[in-house]
C-alpha cells in the first residue's frame, strides 16, 4: 500500500507540475509574439525612414539659374529647402565647398531661412562668389613669397619690352592722349581714373581705384573689368626703354602667371602707388 501511495503521489505531483508549466509558456508565447510583432514595427518603421527620400519627389520644387564663375547651371530643389541645403546643392554641382560659397539673390542669402521664405520662384538666377580649394591655397602663399619668386624669374629673362608679345604694342609708340609721366618721383594715386594707356591687344584701356569699394575698375571701350583687390595676386611693372618715365604693368588675376592682364604706359610717378593700393589690401578668401 504505501509503495502504490508513492507512486501515486509522485504522478500527482508531476501532473500538478505540468499544469503549474502550462500557463507560463502561455505566457512565453505570448511574450515571443509580442517582441516578433515589435521587431515587424520597427522594421517598418525603419524602412519608412529610409526611404524618407521618396517624400522629395511630392515636395513643390522650384527650378533656379545658379552662376558661378561666369557658367550657369540648372538647379532643381524643393522651395523649402533651407540657404544651407541650397550650398549643399551648389557643392554638388560646382564642387565650390559650401564654407567657401558667398550666396546671393537680393543680397547675400540667409542660410537658415527657406526658399520660399525669401520669395526665390522658379526661374530666379542664383549669383554665387567663391573660389577652390585649390585657388585658396595659392591666395594663402605670402605675398612677399610671391614677389621674390616673380623677380628672380624677372632676372633670368630678358627685358620684358623686348619680349615679342608686348613689343607689338610698344612699338605703337606712346599715345597721344596718355598722361603727362614725371621720372623719378612718386605720386599718391590721382582721384581721377589713369587713362590713355594700351592693354595688350592694342586697345585704350583706363585704371579707376575705388577704395571704398576695394576694387579695380579696368575699363575699356566694350566693358568695364570690376576686380576685387584682395583676388589680384601679384603686380609686376617694368620701365619701358628709352621712355623710362613710363611702365608697363600687369595685373595677375588668377593663380598663374597666365591671368596676367597687361597695362603699357603707366606714368612712373603712380607706379609704387599703385602697387602698394592693391598689394597693400592683400586679403585672405
């Protein structure tokens, strides 16, 4: 009898165990469905952020004329895009990193406003003002770097007005309307322009210094050149043979010496005037 009461006891036991067990894998299984359907939301949920991008193409676009370097290009971009997603745009197009942009439309553009709160509609023309990466550095090489290497490449050349390029202008002869020139003396810039004077393909060409502005007006009879002085990286002059109370003079508008831009009979008194004008304002982009 009691070895049959064991047994008995022992198979109570294990079924009321059993039972005990049952409504914790219930609840297991519950708990399994509950983290699957979980995982299926945020799945979803991740996907609908990863494709957040197809939201763009329901956006009002605007389509705009960026202009850069005197290139245009064609721009399509939501009209709430803000000034800074508009620089991210331009980097793409022009690769003109956006710290380096100067935006403009009716003044420089705010970068924190959106398109449509600055009124720009479709069609609008987008002036941007910046230079490379690669233009930057040859801006940041030191200036007096810059004119010793000039002058030593001036000394192992020839004579300037004996080089064939500019003697075709020299050999013009000295204009009749250019400036008196006086040998030997240094002048303050005068408060009119310089004019009277050649460029290199012949023609008159006259030098305006606006120094409220910083700039150069180089002016000739089709159009009228306004330069930054802090862009001008070198001045170099040379005074004409037998006309030594003339120069000639150029301008370097870009990092090489081919944006040069030639000026033939500067009067020698304005020479030293004109170089510490524009090299005296050396700017850093």
């Amino acid at each position: 009898m009691a070895t049959q009461d064991g047994s008995e006891e022992v198979v109570m036991e294990t079924e009321a165990k059993s039972k005990e067990a049952e409504p914790l894998g219930e609840f297991v299984e519950k708990g399994d469905a509950e983290s699957l359907s979980d995982a299926g939301n945020a799945t979803t949920q991740d996907s609908s952020i990863s494709n957040g991008d197809d939201a763009d193409g329901k956006q009002e676009m605007v389509d705009l004329k960026i202009i850069w370097n005197k290139i245009k290009y064609d721009l399509k971009i939501p009209v709430d895009s803000t000034g800074a997603k508009l620089k991210e745009s331009i980097h793409s197009l022009t690769g003109l990193p956006p710290a380096m942009q100067k935006v403009m439309y009716k003044g420089l553009l705010p970068e924190d406003k959106t398109l449509r709160e600055i009124k720009i509609t479709n069609g609008a023309k987008i002036m941007v003002v910046g230079s490379t990466i690669n233009d930057v550095l040859a801006v940041n090489t030191p200036k007096e770097v810059v004119q010793q290497e000039v002058k030593a490449e001036e000394n192992k050349k020839e004579p300037l007005c004996r080089q064939k390029q500019h003697r075709k202008v020299l050999d013009k002869g000295k204009p009749d309307d250019i400036m008196p020139a006086v040998k030997g003396t240094k002048e303050r810039l005068p408060t009119v322009p310089l004019s009277g004077m050649y460029n290199k393909s012949g023609g008159k060409v006259r030098l305006t210094f606006k120094l409220e502005q910083d700039q150069l007006w180089i002016g000739t009879k089709e159009r009228t050149e306004k330069v930054p002085m802090g862009s001008i990286k070198n001045v170099v002059s040379e005074p004409i043979e037998g006309h030594e109370d003339y120069s000639m003079m150029a301008f370097q508008l870009g990092p090489t010496e081919a944006s040069q831009y030639w000026v033939y009979w500067v009067p020698a008194q304005f020479v030293d005037a004109i170089k510490d004008t524009v090299l005296g304002k050396w700017q850093y982009f």
